[in-house]
C-alpha cells in the first residue's frame, strides 16, 4: 500500500460487499420483471382458460339419472302416435312418430297458425268481415265437417276461426284462406297453401306438407306425429287459440242470424284435464286427434293418427288420446333441474393462483323427469373480470334433460373479489416465468 493511503476497516468491506450484492439482486429482479412484461407471459388466461363448458371444479358435470323404473307407455293401435311435454316440446313416447300419413282435418291447426300470425303482423285483424265466397260454399253438403255458411253471408274472422276449429267448418277454413291469401279465387288459397309450407319450413318439421288448408285427401298433405305435436305447440303460443278449442260449444255469427255450433272434440266432454285442440276424419287419415291437457304444472299434448282397432277397423281416437295422456301424469313430474342459490361452477381469480369463486344459479330452472331420465347441466363460463361483485353475472348453467334443453339460468358469484394490486400481478407474471 503506498504511503499515506488508508486501508479499510473490516466492517467498511462487508458493508461494500453487501451493497454489491443487493445491486446484482434488484438488477436481476428488474430484469425478470422486464422479461415477464414483454413475454406477456402468464396473464389473465392462467386464472381462467377462455370460455369453457365445465362442471364445478372445472370438469365435466357427471349425468344424473332419475332413479327408479319408467311405467310401460301405453298399447295404441295407430298409424303413428306421440306424447309431447307441451312446455317444451321434448317428445316422451310415441310410436311411428315420423311416420308420414294423411291428416284430414287436424291440418286446419296449422291453418290456425298462418291466420293468427297475420293477424298478429297487422295483416288482418279478428273484426275483419269476411264474405263467404261461392266456391267455400261448394264445401257445405260435400264433406263430413262443415257448418252450413252460405254465399254472400259476412262473417267476422274471430268467428270464422270458431267455426274451423269447434265444428271443424271447411267451408270456414277456405273463406279464411282466401281473406289472408289475397281476397278471394284459388290463387289465393294456393298463395295461403304456401304460408302453411313456408311456416313448416320455418318449424324444421322434416315430415310435413301442406296442399290445402283444409286437409282433403292428396298424396301433398300429410304429416307424421311428432311434427303434428310441434305444430300444436305453436299454435296454442296464442290465447285465442287456446280459447277456441277448449270450448265445447260456441255461437257462429254471420250478419243475418246466428249459429250453434259443438266441438268434434268430445273428450273435452269426458276428461276434465283436457284443453283442446283438434280432431280429424277423413277416408284416407281415418279417425285422427291432436289433444291437449293440463293438471298443475303439468301440460302435455297427444297426437293419434288414424286410430285402429285390433281386427283393423277403425278405433278410438278419444279413448286412445286419454291413454297416452294418462301415461303422461302418472309417469312423469315436473320439478326443477337446476335450482337458485345452488353452486353448479367456479372460476379463478385473476392473478390469484389456487384462489377461486364459487357460481351459483340466478333462478330456477324447471323441466319434466321421470324415472330413468338423464339430466345433464352444462356450465359456461368466459374470462373472469379484474374484479367482480357478489351476485355478478359470471356465466350461465343449461339444463338438458335426456339431451333435450329445458331451460338455462345465469351463473353468478357467491362473493366478490378486488382487482390485484401492480405487486400482486408482477409476483403472478415471475412465478409463471418459472411455471
């Protein structure tokens, strides 16, 4: 050491030394923090993959079966028959249901249909008179259904969808399709007959065409037992549907006198459950019935086409619809599939590893069981938020009961959260540095 320098104390080196040492520590740290921001590496998407469909604890949500054992579905001897949940439209039972097969009068349902849709676009309106025209005359005296309406005489459209639908009026039926087809004449009921097919389409019925408005025999009009149900469904969307084919009997109005007229259907006479809907004869579709009933939470509807009898004459349309009826309310309960305030999934937190919020139902959802069912809850949830409150909508949970989808309700959080800190994710993003 030249003369006159300094050595250093003992503690002055340590103490160098010490400051050297936390200097390559904090440049190292800085330089892993810098790495961790320009990697982007372990952000969000490490709390929570992008959207997912899981069960709690991020797996797939087992099956639940119903216990117990099913009750045989009734006998029917039918060219196709079907049981479907009126609510949902899941089909239950039913035997050659897509069985394609003539239809006679129960085609006046989707008749219905096309003539209340108008009405409901502005189209025409219920108080609309109507004048029975010489060629829907021709009907009265020509075919099994009709309620006598005379050409010339006014009738309001309210009334002439009573006469279609209770006595089952052709001659009603054809004087509506020529008021919403376009006035009047056969390119009017052809112009109707398409809206019926093009509401088919709409409906995806795959076994479903229409060639009058009133299901006279042709090889164009027929449909099989489950599409009929469908129909059903949508038809009886609307209360004045639904008004119309639960009366027994009901009063036509034209401008110079007025009609008694009962429905053809006359189970609504014997089966106190019962709500509807249509009946149909025909040579070709035979004895037919579309019904409907309700008891509690429950409503189904049945569909028989061309009742038979075991030696192959014809059946009993009314007590073979109460059959599978019956066979609805015994097998089958409704009752909720998914309930509020029940945990169905979670997520993780943002920037919090191990740190999840539970998911639980907004509402019930409901749907009809019975034994030997599936049902199967599937929980979607997407990229969690920075934050989130308790009760925040966070996904949603979707009930199908034997693979048919009854319903959904949203998912939302049992507890809130905070937004990690700057600290909170610069930690998150180094550990995912070294995984």
């Amino acid at each position: 050491m030249a003369s006159g320098e300094k050595r250093p104390s003992p503690g002055e080196g340590r103490m160098a030394g010490l400051r050297s040492g936390t200097g390559l520590a904090m440049v190292f740290v800085i330089a892993l923090i810098s790495l961790a921001f320009t990697l982007g590496v372990a952000g969000p998407s490490l709390a929570q993959e992008e959207e997912t469909t899981t069960g709690a604890g991020g797996e797939a949500p087992p099956g639940e079966t119903i216990p117990g054992e099913p009750l045989a579905p009734p006998e029917i001897e039918a060219g196709g028959w079907a049981l479907a949940d009126l609510g949902s439209g899941r089909l239950l039972a039913g035997e050659s249901q897509d069985e394609r097969l003539p239809l006679g009068s129960t085609t006046k349902i989707m008749s219905a249909v096309v003539i209340l849709e108008a009405i409901e676009n502005g189209d025409i309106s219920f108080d609309d008179e109507v004048v029975i025209s010489p060629t829907a005359e021709e009907f009265v005296g020509t075919v099994y259904s009709n309620v006598g309406l005379i050409a010339g005489e006014r009738v309001t459209v309210r009334d002439l969808l009573v006469a279609s639908l209770v006595p089952s009026g052709t001659e009603a039926i054809y004087a509506l399709a020529e008021h919403v087809g376009g006035g009047g004449g056969e390119a009017s009921v052809e112009r109707f007959v398409g809206l019926m097919n093009q509401k088919a389409e709409e409906l995806g019925l795959q076994n479903t065409r229409f060639d009058s408005p009133a299901g006279l025999d042709s090889p164009n009009n027929y449909s099989s037992a489950r599409d009929m149900a469908e129909i059903a469904r949508e038809a009886m969307q609307y209360p004045e549907f639904r008004e119309i084919v639960d009366q027994p009997e009901a009063t036509v109005a034209t401008d110079s006198r007025q009609i008694e007229v009962f429905n053809t259907n006359t189970l609504l006479n014997i089966y106190p459950e019962a709500t509807g809907i249509k009946t149909g004869t025909s040579p070709e579709a035979g004895p037919s019935l579309v019904s409907s009933a309700e008891e509690g939470e429950e409503s189904y509807v049945s569909v028989v086409l061309d009742a038979v009898s075991a030696d192959g004459t014809q059946g009993d349309r009314f007590a073979d619809s109460q059959a599978v009826l019956d066979y609805g309310f015994a097998n089958h309960e409704r009752q909720a599939v998914a309930s509020r305030n029940e945990v169905y999934g979670e997520i993780g937190v943002p920037f919090r590893r191990g740190e999840t919020v539970e998911l639980a139902a907004a509402e019930n959802v409901e749907g009809l069981v019975s034994p030997g069912v599936e049902i199967e809850r599937r929980v979607t949830t997407g990229e969690p938020p920075p934050s989130a409150r308790a009760g925040q909508r966070l996904g949603e949970v979707e009930v199908l009961v034997d693979g048919h989808s009854v319903g959904q309700s949203p998912l939302v959080a049992t507890r809130g959260y905070e937004e990690a800190s700057f600290l909170q994710k610069t930690w998150f993003r180094v550990r995912g540095l070294f995984g």
